[in-house]
C-alpha cells in the first residue's frame, strides 16, 4: 500500500493525488489518502479541508491502524544509498517513509518498495507522465452536470475563452506567507494579454479571482473581459469553468495550473510565470511543462 499525505488547499491535493496514484500503480497496489492533516489545525494561517471528494478518484482513506504502522518508520529525503543497500534496507524493515526533498521532480521515489508513505508537494506532471489519461478521467466531476449547466460554462463555449488568474488572499494578507510566494505583477499580466491578443483571435477574457474588486480597480483590458468569480461558485466549479476555456493565463498557484492543465485543446496557449516563489533559491525548473510559455 502507498500511502500519501495530502495538505493545502485543492491545488496541491490533486497533484499529492496525482504522484500517489502514479507510485501505487507502478507497484502494483493501492493508494490510502491520509487526511489526518485537516483536523485541529489550531493556529495555521489558512485552515483547509479535505477537497478531492467531488473527484472520480479512487477515494481509500488510510485508517488510524495503517497510518501508526509508519509512526516509528525513519524519515527517508532521499535514496542515495545505491539500489542494492536499499533494498537491504527494505528486506530489513519493509516500511518507507519518502520526503519530497525539493521542489524540482525526484525519480528516486518510483524506487519505493510498495509499502511506503509519501509526503511532500509533487508539484510537477513529471511524477503522473505515464498515467495522464487516468488523473484526467479521475480528475473529472462525479457530477458533471453541476458544470454543464452553468450559463458562465455556456459563455465559455461560445466565445474564444482566455481564463486569467490572479491569485491574491493569504498571498496579500500574511506577510509569512507572501514573502514565501510572492505575487505576479500587473506588469506579468499586462504582457500575457498582449500575448494572447496577438496569437488569439478575438479573444475573451475570464477573470477568475479571491479578489475580483481589486482586479477591477487595477488590471484594465482592452478586450471583452467576463469577471467569473463571484463568491457564489465553488472552488472547483471556478477550477473546471478554467479547464473549459480555450487558452489559460495562470498565477503562480497551483490551483489555477490544474484548471491549464485539464484544458483538453490541443492547440492550448498557456502561460506562466517565469519565477514561481518569491524565493528564488528553490528550484522550480519542473513545474511549468514545457510546452507552456513563461513570463
């Protein structure tokens, strides 16, 4: 069994999902989610939930009993011992326990035995390559309707949809947490919709946001521009109308990757940011695929 943690709001839940359905289905056995992480999360600075129920995914919970056989497995960063003394290693005590040592894609983790718990963040397609038709069927809604009868889905798919996202909140409102991802410039995202206006035919722009007033007040553009959120929507009904547009303008956040990413066009643009953490020693070199355009 591969057990993952799963921490953060939707955005990093479907990409821990994601690296743990490609390990377990490597191995040859199941993935248990361990959610544990969601309770009593006292003084955390934004509180989350559990987010992945309205996914066809393969929803087993880890139970207290699986995640206590882990409790006194040493922390694992990384398999650099050679192949052959690691697997001595799991002779000896069967059990892993895999760090995501950095941000930038980590094979070491497909050496995993199939008795393992993962932690970390996965944040790259690099880890789901090889299953990509499996995350995209499992990442649809169990209840597609709740998309397809949206009048904004409609608008979507009656025009040349660009979905644009801006990403604020905590980014803004915790100085801990945005000197750590830091946000995109208007000057990002003024270059991005000249971009598209010049590879896209009479594009629409879709304005999703945590902070659609503040978009309002200071990103104009010069194009018909549809603002989506509306704190009525719910956060994966705003995540799939992204996946519904033709071509995507995304933050720095994973959430608005997964809504580029589920883009099923074949001729999408995507574009990203070149610098995804304020932080510029982390290396990030895998998170945006290579087909998409940074900026």
């Amino acid at each position: 069994m591969i057990i993952v943690k799963l921490m953060g709001g939707m955005g990093n839940q479907l990409f821990q999902y994601a690296a743990g359905r490609a390990v377990a289905m490597r191995k040859g056995t199941e993935l248990k989610l361990d959610v544990s992480g969601f309770e009593n999360q006292g003084s955390i600075i934004t509180p989350r939930q559990y987010a992945l129920q309205v996914f066809n995914i393969e929803e087993n919970f880890a139970t207290v009993s699986e995640l206590d056989r882990f409790q006194n497995v040493s922390q694992t960063k990384t398999l650099g011992y050679g192949q052959k003394i690691w697997d001595k290693l799991f002779a000896a005590q069967r059990l892993a326990k895999f760090i995501e040592p950095q941000f930038c894609f980590n094979p070491q983790v497909f050496e995993l035995g199939a008795e393992a718990y993962l932690e970390g963040y996965w944040q790259t397609e690099k880890y789901f390559s090889d299953i990509i038709d499996s995350i995209r069927q499992e990442f649809s809604l169990r209840d597609e309707f709740s998309i397809a009868d949206l009048e904004m889905t409609k608008k979507i798919q009656n025009s040349n949809a660009v979905s644009l996202h801006i990403r604020r909140g905590d980014y803004v409102s915790s100085a801990t947490t945005g000197k750590f991802h830091g946000i995109c410039s208007l000057d990002y995202y003024a270059q991005a919709i000249r971009h598209m206006a010049e590879k896209v035919a009479t594009p629409t722009f879709f304005i999703f946001s945590d902070d659609i007033k503040w978009v309002k007040e200071n990103l104009p553009i010069d194009f018909p521009t549809v603002y989506v959120s509306d704190g009525i929507l719910k956060d994966f009904e705003e995540l799939m109308l992204m996946s519904h547009c033709q071509h995507n303008i995304i933050a720095n956040s994973s959430f608005s990757w997964w809504g580029a990413w589920l883009n099923s066009n074949p001729q999408k643009i995507v574009i990203a940011p070149r610098q995804w953490f304020a932080d510029t020693s982390l290396d990030t070199k895998d998170i945006v695929p290579e087909s998409w355009v940074r900026m």
